[in-house]
C-alpha cells in the first residue's frame, strides 16, 4: 500500500513540471483565499466590462417562462399537500368519513365546492399534462419556438378542460 501511494505522490510531483502547465494552469494559488479570488474575479468583470449575469427581472416575460415556472410551482404545492395531507391523515383523529361528513355539514353550497375542486384540479393536471410536454422534449422533440408555444398553449387549454370537467363531477 505505501509503495501505491508512494507511486502516485510521484505522478503528482511529475505533473509539476512545466510540460504539464495545462493540466493546472487554471488552478487558484495555494496561498490564495476564496475572497481573494472572488475579488480578482470581479475585478476583472469590471475591468473587462462584463455584464452581470442575467436575472429574471430583466427579461420580457413569455409563455414559456410563465409556464416554467408555473410547472416548478405547481411541482412545489402538489409535493407540499400531498405531504400535508399524509400527516394530517396519521395524527388527526377519526376516519375519512368522519372529515367528509364534516364537509357536508359546513353547507358551503355548489359554488364553493365547485371552485374548491377546480382549485385542487388544475395544479395536478397542469403538471401531469406539462410533465407529458417534458417527457417530449427528452427525447429530443418540439424544440422549435412555435411548436414550443403551441404544446404551451395546447397545455393550458387541456388542463382548463379537464379542470372544469373534474369540478363538474
């Protein structure tokens, strides 16, 4: 085992010579700090006049990044009431029919359960029809801009039809 290490710790003192310079010549010095190098970076961006990297906030928004993040955000809250409700179904007392007769008993009229159905149906087939949209785009397909705004469109327009025929039932 010494005889390895030995061995290696060599290739490594080999790779010190100035035939090997591409190997680590991108390489922070040993004697430098993260802020150090942190502060040579910038000062070069300023001195080369390099712009900042790009935030949301500067681009005008388009129906592919309003569904990109509606994609990650409906992601988010489906992950959240999914976890939600698995606990609330271990540590609250009672069974489901004991939860839904108290549903029923709160009289809060078709309206509302209505609304409440949508609210709880478009996140879920928003994100199942988006994912379906993703799954084509792995395997290479749709990246041309208007096939990417028609799935677009094409998906808010399923998950609104389904939404309001699932809030129906």
């Amino acid at each position: 085992m010494a005889l390895l290490l030995r061995t290696l710790a060599r290739q490594g003192v080999c790779l010190s010579r100035p035939q090997y310079s591409v190997l680590y010549r991108h390489a922070a010095p040993m004697g430098t700090t993260a802020k150090e190098e942190m502060n040579k970076f910038w000062a070069k961006n300023t001195r080369l006049n390099r712009p900042m990297s790009p935030h949301i906030t500067i681009y005008k928004w388009s129906v592919p990044m309003m569904m990109s993040i509606t994609h990650r955000g409906t992601g988010v809250a489906l992950s959240g009431a999914i976890s939600a409700f698995a606990v609330a179904a271990l540590v609250l007392p009672g069974s489901y029919s004991h939860y839904l007769d108290l549903i029923h008993s709160l009289s809060v009229g078709p309206y509302l359960i209505g609304l409440a159905k949508f609210g709880i149906a478009f996140p879920v087939s928003y994100h199942t029809y988006n994912g379906i949209r993703h799954l084509w785009w792995d395997i290479g397909k749709g990246f041309k801009i208007p096939e990417v705004y028609r799935t677009g469109y094409t998906v808010i327009i399923l998950s609104i039809i389904t939404s309001i025929a699932v809030a129906f039932l």
